[in-house]
C-alpha cells in the first residue's frame, strides 16, 4: 500500500521549499519518467519537489537524492521535480486506484510539434503518480504509462489548450510486487480504465484555475 503523501519543507538557497513524501508500507514495484528512479523496479518512496523557476541543476537526480537523504528515506524510489507548490497537489481516486497530479501548464506543447519550437519562456510541468491496487506485469506497466498519459492529453485538450502536455510532465505508477500479475493496462483494462479516469479528474481539476509557479508567488 502506498500511503497518502505528507506535505514537508526542505531549507534551500534561503528558503524552506515544499515537497511530497509518499512511503510505501512494503517495497512496491513501480515504473515512471522520474528522473530518480524511473524505469521499471521496486522501489520504497516517492519524492514530488518543488524548485524555484530559476532552478538551473544539470543533475537532477543527484539533487533529488539529497533531498531523500536529508528526510531518512532509505532503499530505492521515485524522485520528480516542478515549478508548481506541490501544496496543491490534487488527488482522485477510482475503484481502488489514486492518483495524485501537480499540474502546471505553464508551456503547453504538442507531443509532435512540426517545427522545434523556442526555447520556452516560462516552465510548466504536470507529474502524475499513481497506485493500483493490484499487480501489472511489465506490459501491463508500461501500457498503463501511456494510458495516463492518454487521459493527461484529453484533461488538457478538455481545459481549451491546444497541447497534449508540457516538455517535462513526468509519470509515476506502482503496484504491488507480488500477486498474479495482470496482463494489460489500456484504457478499457480492468485497472486501466479506473486509472484514466482518476488521472483524467485530477489533471482536469489542477488545470482549472491559474497555478502561480511557487517562486513568483512567494517573490510576489
């Protein structure tokens, strides 16, 4: 079992920055984008981090490891970073899965854009992480990355912009390690659909209102 996220501050460039802890009760098997611990394997906890905008580390995984060094979390896990105050973080749950989503669209951008864009502007990133209750084998893992992903691009298309994410969303799933594994995790799957529909809810909530990156509130 995942357990519920608990809010924290860590002390960084002079300010207490916010970020989300997720403990797994027993080690859970996870697949995701994150740029700590993505990939398929077990991992113990999961990290979601704001930083400031001006954020310019070239290796983000080392940072995050800090950060779970500094909070006791031991074994492997799951690290994601975003410009939004994870504060706001939105969870949806359905049948048994949740789902909880930091939403910033800040850069809307389309997956296959004809001609690469300019460097952006202003950062917006939508990390997902999520749980299902029941064990997926690896396709069925990586089948339920794209079926999120899927209900990330219609929330965003559903809220009016003409994107189907931003270039840094990132995605994080797990499951229990052990059981019979489930084979498939498309959108009309047993936990596939539940999960589309949970990350649809949340992404489309997150989205609904202005989302201030953390930085300039608290410079504003």
């Amino acid at each position: 079992m995942l357990s519920e996220p608990f809010l924290t501050t860590r002390p960084e460039v002079g300010w207490d920055i916010p970020l989300l802890v997720w403990r797994a009760e027993v080690p859970l098997l996870a697949v995701g984008t994150a740029p700590l611990g993505g990939g398929i394997g077990v991992r113990r906890w999961v990290v979601n981090a704001t930083v400031p905008m001006s954020y310019d580390r070239d290796d983000p995984a080392e940072h995050l490891a800090e950060m779970a060094d500094g909070l006791g979390l031991d074994g492997p896990g799951v690290g994601l970073l975003t410009g939004v105050d994870v504060a706001e973080v939105v969870a949806r749950a359905d049948t048994g899965v949740r789902v909880w989503a930091t939403v910033g669209l800040g850069t809307p951008v389309w997956a296959a854009a004809p001609v690469p864009a300019a460097p952006a502007q202003r950062v917006g990133t939508v990390n997902i992480v999520g749980y299902v209750p029941a064990r997926l084998s690896e396709a069925a893992l990586i089948n339920a990355v794209a079926t999120a992903t899927e209900a990330k691009a219609q929330a965003i298309w559903e809220l009016g912009l003409p994107a189907t994410g931003t270039p840094t969303d990132a995605v994080t799933l797990l499951c229990p390690a052990d059981g019979e594994p489930a084979p498939y995790g498309g959108p009309r799957s047993t936990w596939g659909a539940p999960l589309a529909r949970a990350v649809h809810a949340a992404v489309l909530a997150g989205g609904a209102g202005p989302v201030v990156p953390w930085s300039d509130r608290r410079a504003g």
